[in-house]
C-alpha cells in the first residue's frame, strides 16, 4: 500500500474500467494541426453527400454539434468550424499505443471500437493495487501521447460504460462497490446500453423514466421489450450484471459496408462497387486465418428502406474473387432497374466446421434455399485456376499489409472511389 492508498476505501469485489478516448478522431487532429487547437473541429463526412459527423472537438460541442449527426446539420450549427474527412492511419497509430498502455497495465483488456476498451483490473492476492490508481496511472500515460481520456471505474462493464460518460473530457468517475443502486437509480433509461429509441418510448409509456424504475419494473414488460435478454436488463439496471471482459471474442462474421455520397443507380456500378467491398471482407478473412461459407449482401434503398439476402457457398473460403460473382448474382435478387442505392454492404459468416448448420444471416437476411442454391465458388470466379488467384491474393494482401488500402487496386477498385460520404467509422476491423 502506498501513501495515496490511505485516502480510498478499500475495495472488494470486480473492478472493471471503461476507457473512453475523449473526442478522439478531432483529438488527433489538433494534435497533429497546432493551428486547430482550441478551434471547432469536426471529421466527418460531407455536408452535401450524405455525410454524417464521426467526431467533433469539445470546441464544436459547444455549438449543439454531436457525433452521428447529419453534416448538413452540423455545418448550419457550427459554419465556422474546421472540417476533414479523416487521417485513417493516424487514427489507428495513436489506437494501437494506447491499446499497448492498457495492456501493459493488465492483460484482461477488450477493446470494443477503435476509441473505447474495457480493462478488468481487479485485485488479487498478487496485485493488490487500488483500481483507481490504476485509472489514475492510465490517464497520465495516455497524456504523454498528446490526447485524454475519460474513465469508468466499476464492479461492472455496465456500470464503467455510464461511468466513463458522466465527466468529460479527462474524467474520472468512481462507483465504488455498494454504490451501484444509488449511482444508477436516477438516471433516464437510455442512459443504459442496450435501451434504444422504440424500447425507451414503450417504457416511458409505461411509466419507467429511470434506470432505478427499471430495475423494479414488471418482468413481463421487460420480456416484451427485451424478449429473452428481460432480465439481463434488468441486472445492468440494477449494476449488478457480470459480464466478463471478453479477451478474445470470438469471430462470428467478417464484414464492410459503404454509404454512398451519389446514389447507384446502374447494375454496373451497383457490382463494381460490391466487388470493391469483397475484396476488403476477404483481405480481413484472410489476416484472420477465416474461411466462411455463408455469404450475406445488405443493400439500402435511397428511401432508406433496407433489404438483403445470403446463400450458403459449398465449401468455405477467404477467396473474394471467388465469392465475387455470387454476391453480385445476391444483388441481383435485391435491385432492379429504377431503383437507387445509397448502402451497400457484404458479409462472409459461419465459420464453423464442414458440415455445421448454417448460422442466420448477419443481416436478418432470408435465406435463398438451401442446398439447391450451394455454389461452388471455382465455377463462378472471374479467375478460374485457384493458383492464379490465390498467387494475385497474396501479393496484393503483402503490398497493402505494408503500404495501406490505396497501394495498389483492381479496376473495379476504382470505380466508385470517389462517390462515398467521407464519414469515419469507429468500427476497430475498419483500420485493419
């Protein structure tokens, strides 16, 4: 124990942290601009183009800007503001040494975005280090980098993720074990994870306006609004869930989508672009070590309705080339002439044995028969012999792996290269 020690209580029981990058894309680029710093900034997309805000600087929130906000709004809000589409591999840069910080600090970490990890630091007989001066340490390291962050500090994730918001930016919210019920009960219940817009309106129109009523509503409304997981939201009500800090999730879908900033409205531009977006799903299939046989096209209307569709592949693969034509033969099931598309997304599921049940579609998709629609991918590929493709998979995987995504393309590539909204996905798979 040391003499800082003296001054908390002791704890007992978990102690998990929610690490949250304070405004973390505008972060970096003040860091990297010293001319912006103290100035609004926001890296989004464009105004224009469908555009929607990533992240803003404290500086732009003080104009009413928020993340996930529409870019038109944005710039009506805040025209004065400073505005970039983003540095990508800057981003994932300054991610991956915090991300070597937090590791050094415990092995337990589960980073959940490319900003945000949750770390489980309790104590042992071995480590007995207070939890709080564990966040303490965190935050001054992750300063020397030339950003902040804010901390939850918790008996649960649940409880760390609320935490982590309520002080920004550089934060440090304790909810000490015992504390939990009284911390939550008075807090609007879309505060908590996992509450959205269709579920807080049925329980304010139920009566239930904060976590505290929540956790004391009927069961019976809880399964009408959470089905199965009633009462496990109930628990992170309460602050009494106990999640683990999952080190390692499993895998259980490979996937990229891409809002357009002009809709597609040609069946050409339509499979360019899908083609464009296999090809990175397969690049990460393969830095995975993955090979999926289900495979999923999402495809959203400019009316914004949204629809999709999968099929099962005969045999599993990593190999977009391959998979290529089928998701164009699934786009084929979801578009006609006429209709214009502002989304398009794919996905490459079920990664389990030969012979496994195929999983549900990762889209809500229905599914297109069964074994009656199996491909064999070699029969469609656009390269037929396997070692070619596999040969021109490796070498342009190598030339990314070391250069970044735009080193070097396929002509499809290019295409629509230029028609996104410029929006910046906090998504960890999208800098890798």
């Amino acid at each position: 124990m040391n003499d800082n020690d003296a001054y908390l209580p002791p704890w007992e029981g978990p102690a998990i942290l929610l690490v949250d990058l304070d405004a973390f894309f505008a972060s970096v680029e003040q860091l990297d601009h010293p001319a912006w710093r103290g100035k609004p900034v926001i890296v989004g997309g464009d105004a224009d183009a469908h555009g929607v805000v990533s992240t803003c600087s404290y500086e732009a929130r003080a104009f009413g800007v928020r993340s996930a906000m529409a870019s038109s709004l944005a710039r009506a809000l805040c025209p004065e503001a400073i505005w970039t589409h983003g540095h990508f591999h800057r981003y994932r840069e300054v991610s991956a040494a915090i991300m070597v910080i937090l590791r050094d600090e415990t092995p337990h970490v589960q980073q959940v975005s490319i900003d945000e990890a949750f770390m489980d630091v309790t104590p042992t007989a071995v480590n007995t280090e207070h939890p709080v001066l564990v966040a303490q340490r965190i935050q001054e390291r992750v300063a020397t980098l030339g950003v902040t962050c804010s901390i939850g500090v918790g008996t649960s994730k649940s409880v760390a993720k609320i935490a982590s918001d309520r002080d920004k930016p550089r934060g440090l919210t304790v909810v000490f074990p015992g504390t939990e019920a009284a911390f939550l009960e008075k807090l609007p219940v879309r505060t908590l994870s996992g509450v959205g817009a269709a579920a807080e309106k049925t329980l304010l129109s139920h009566g239930v306006r904060t976590l505290g009523a929540m956790g004391r509503a009927d069961g019976a409304l809880l399964r009408k609004i959470f089905g199965k997981n009633g009462e496990m939201m109930r628990d992170r009500a309460l602050g009494r869930d106990r999640s683990e800090v999952a080190e390692d999730d499993e895998v259980k879908s490979v996937s990229n989508e891409v809002t357009y900033a002009h809709d597609l409205e040609t069946r050409e531009d339509i499979e360019a672009a899908l083609s464009t977006i296999a090809a990175k799903v397969g690049r990460r299939l393969r830095r995975k070590g993955l090979k999926g046989r289900t495979v999923a096209v999402k495809m959203r209307y400019d009316n914004r309705t949204t629809r999709s569709a999968q099929c099962a592949l005969a045999v599993p693969t990593d190999d977009d080339i391959a998979f290529a034509p089928v998701v164009h033969r699934l786009a084929r099931e979801l578009w006609a002439p006429g209709m214009k598309v502002r989304l398009l997304g794919v996905a490459v599921t079920h990664f389990e044995e030969d012979g496994a049940p195929v999983q549900e579609a990762l889209f809500d998709a229905a599914v297109l028969g069964g074994d009656d629609n199996a491909d064999a991918v070699e029969s469609e590929a656009l390269i037929r012999d396997e070692e070619k493709r596999r040969s021109l998979l490796a070498a342009t995987d190598a030339l990314q792996e070391r250069f970044g995504d735009g080193t070097v393309r396929f002509g499809f590539e290019l295409r629509q290269s230029g028609n996104t909204t410029g929006s910046s996905s906090k998504n960890v798979e999208d800098y890798k």
